[in-house]
C-alpha cells in the first residue's frame, strides 16, 4: 500500500518526533464534501500536544542546521521524487477530503512537488559575502543561518501545495518546523510529512498537528521562546491575531492573506483571449483560492458578449464527485462555505445570467453563476467569494475602473486583458497588488515571488526569495 492510499481512510497518529496518538486521545472527523461523508479520524492534539511538538523541533534543530547543504538538498531532491511516485493516490486522497476536482488536484500535487526540487537547487547557494569595510581597518563578513524553529499554519484550499511551499525552504534554510494544517483536510498533510520522512529528514525536523484549538495552540507555540517564525496562510482576521500574538516573542513573520482581485477587461482585449482566462482565474480550484478573480469590471463595448460567453461556459460545466475524472467543478469544502456563497449572491441584487442557487443534491455544491448589472457597491464586490461566482460591473472610464478595481483592503493579485502592451504595463503599474497576471489567467510560479500587498499579507514564498523568510542575517566585523 502506497503511502497516500493509507491516509483515504482509517485512523491516523500525528507527528511529534514520531508517530503518536494525541494526548487527550481524542480525534477529528475527516468528511467528504462530495456526500457529507467521514472518511477518516485524525488524533486532536491538544495544547500541550503542540508544546511537546516544539520540543521535538528543538532537540532535532541543532544536527539539522549542522547538515551540510548537499545533504540537505539531496533530501529534498528525494521528496520530490517520491511525490511525484505517489502522485495519483495523493490527487485521490486530495479530492476524497477537499473535494476539488481530479484536474486541480494533479495540477496541485505536481506544483507542490516542485517545491521540493526548486528549494533542494537552492539549499546550496545560501552563500555569504565578505567585503572590506570602507575605512579600511577590517572586513565585513556577512553569513546566513537558520532563524529557528518554524510553526507553519496552512489552509485548507491546498493541502498539499501550501504546506510544501512552507516546508521545503524550511527545511531548505536548516531550520526545524511544526506544520499545522487546517482540520478540514489534514490528511494529505499527514501523508506529505510521511513522504518527507521517507526521504530521509530526521524525525523532529518536521511534525505536524491537528487541532480543534486551532487558535490555543497556536498562541501557545508562538509564546514558546524557542520559536523563531511563523509562517501563515489564511484570513486576514486570523493573520491580524498571529501578528499580535508573534509581537509579543518579535518573532519573523510570513503572512499570505485574503484577496479581492479585479479581472478588468479593456475595450480593446482579445475576448475570447479574455474569456479563456476568465475561467481560469475564476473557476481553478472551483473558485476557492485567495488568487481567484473575485469582481470583474469590462469595458462598455464588450460587456455583453463577455458576460453571455462567460455563462455559456460556467453553465457548460460537469458539476460532480471531485475523484471523478471527468469532474470539472467539485463541491465547496463545507456547508458554511456554501451559505455565506448564496448570502453574497442574494444580497447582489444583479441579473443572474446563469446559476445563483444551491445545488439540490448530497454534498456541499453551487451552480456556476454568473451575475451581470452588479452595482457598484454590493457586498459580493467587497469581499472574498470563495466559490464559482463571477460579478460583471460594466465600465466606460479606465480611470474609473482603475480606481475601482484598487478600491479594497486587499491587494493579492490582479488580473488585466488588453492588447495594447503599453496600456497593460501603464496599468499594471498602477494595480495596487503584488501580482499581475497581464493577458493570463494564471500568475503563480513557484519560480516567481508569491505574495500582496496592503492586508493581503507581508514577505514572499517561492522563487529565490522564499528561504529568505527562514534565514538570519549574521555580520561579523573582522580583523584578518
């Protein structure tokens, strides 16, 4: 049995040096959101579960650091390989908890891979520098090392993918981690942190909790003096609690939030180009990522046929059990995500071209929408949908679009179509986002810096820049 395959039932220890059951002896129900039905039970650490996984981390942080960087990469290099070798059971085990649709969840567990070989290329160019200092009387040596121990706080929208790119450059800079994933699919973390040990990291260097005190817990390993970061990705309410609670130790921080990304269409886009990346920007992971377009302004004189080609296609879709794979659009995660979902649209008071209802079947569904005429100041274009509904503003004024799109607290990603590259990058440029997907309805790279701006989060992940969040920067003044 392959490793992944253990984990799509049954009941599972977590990780705190070793494998073992939670303190308390209590456990966490796993269901499908495809049928509303338990698939598994995970161990429900508890508090001092999470303080014991910090003393796993300590006493394996010293030899961890020590390794060399060959050694480290090479470790990583592995994992990367066994991923790849249990993808299929991981992309079942993904949609069996999640609910994504078989195409997301490949397309996640191959980029989650590729974290690992990306950061096992880069664990050996963490180099230093030396220089003489400017008076001439010594010389300035500059090294970085580990900043510590790492508790890593991952989302439920990516299991897979957000835990690699938290662990490997971790693991990547020499540090020692404590991954917690969300409670509503920590199965394809457990299985991943399985795949890393597999690979050759030692025991302690990573663990991993499940628990139903999410926020006590937590708080507890960020008050703990031997954790020296903390990695998040979530809400921008619960990143606003981690960066108080992190004040308190002054402990680095990595933040990736909420979004509310515009998709602005100008008057002289491609359409069918723009239709095209519409889907993608909307519709990859069934809408539930912080990088999905949300709002969508388009110019005047192709409003019409973007919002009717956009309902043609949205409607078109194969609505199904996320496993299946001809699945094209699998259920929301739980029935919350499902109500605040029909909240936002019924409180819209737009044209609903198509959808704009609950799915009356077993599981968590909602029809594809599409909803045209959105006033400008509705909810739905105030906050993170989350789910497979796209609002259409129409526009005559650039200026006013622009100043529209950038109107929100947010400031993840935005999306732009334009044919003319001088009116792209002139707006791209005033797009208040740490990403821009320009005539693309897909940004993320791990080759590229992933990250926003304003409450969209603070720090990077992926690219050259990711290991710099678990990196210390030492300078030594010396006389040669």
């Amino acid at each position: 049995m392959t490793i992944a395959r253990k984990y799509q039932s049954g009941r599972h220890p977590i990780l705190i040096g070793d494998w073992r059951d939670s303190e308390t002896g209590a456990t966490i129900e796993v269901r499908n959101p495809s049928n509303d039905e338990v698939i598994a039970h995970v161990a429900n650490a508890s508090v001092a579960d999470a303080l014991a996984a910090v003393d796993a981390a300590a006493a394996a942080a010293p030899a961890w650091a020590a390794t060399s960087p060959r050694q480290r990469a090479e470790i990583l290099r592995k994992c990367f390989e066994l991923m790849i070798a249990e993808e299929r059971e991981l992309v079942r085990l993904i949609s069996l908890e999640n609910g994504k649709a078989y195409s997301d969840a490949l397309g996640e567990v191959r980029y989650a891979a590729e974290f690992f070989r990306w950061y096992s290329e880069e664990t050996p160019r963490i180099i230093g520098e030396m220089s003489l200092a400017p008076s001439g009387q010594n010389h300035i040596l500059v090294s970085y090392e580990p900043v510590g121990i790492a508790v890593l706080v991952t989302p439920w929208n990516f299991p897979a993918a957000m835990a690699t790119r938290k662990m490997a450059p971790a693991l990547a800079a020499g540090c020692t981690c404590v991954l917690k994933p969300a409670t509503e699919t920590p199965l394809t973390a457990l299985a991943v942190a399985e795949i890393i040990l597999k690979a050759g990291v030692p025991k302690g260097a990573i663990n991993v909790i499940v628990t139903s005190q999410s926020g006590k817990s937590v708080g507890a390993m960020l008050h703990d003096p031997r954790v020296r970061t903390v990695s998040f990705t979530g809400s921008t309410e619960v990143g606003r609690i981690l960066l108080r609670e992190a004040a308190d130790q002054v402990l680095t921080t990595s933040m990736e939030l909420g979004g509310n990304a515009p998709f602005l269409v100008c008057h002289d886009a491609n359409l069918n180009a723009a239709l095209d990346g519409a889907m993608v920007a909307k519709m990859r992971n069934g809408g539930e990522a912080c990088t999905a377009a949300n709002r969508f302004y388009v110019a005047r004189n192709l409003y019409e046929d973007f919002t009717q080609g956009l309902a043609r296609r949205m409607s078109g879709l194969k609505i199904g059990d996320g496993v299946d794979e001809d699945t094209q659009l699998g259920p929301m995660v739980n029935a919350e995500a499902v109500l605040k979902i029909d909240e936002l649209v019924r409180d819209a008071i737009a044209r609903v071209v198509t959808g704009g209802h609950r799915l009356n079947r077993a599981g968590h569904f909602y029809a594809p929408t599409v909803l045209a005429d959105v006033p400008e100041d509705a909810a739905i274009l105030k906050n993170e949908i989350f789910g497979p509904v796209a609002p259409i503003v129409p526009f005559d004024d650039e200026a006013h679009a622009m100043k529209l799109a950038n109107d929100t607290e947010f400031g993840l990603i935005s999306y732009l179509y334009t044919e003319d590259l001088k009116r792209g990058l002139r707006l791209s440029g005033q797009m208040q986002s740490g990403m821009v997907a320009l005539n693309r309805g897909l940004a993320t790279d791990l080759a590229a810096p992933f990250g926003g701006s304003k409450a969209s989060g603070l720090g990077r992940e992926g690219s050259t820049e990711g290991i710099n969040e678990y990196l210390e920067t030492k300078y030594i003044a010396v006389s040669l």
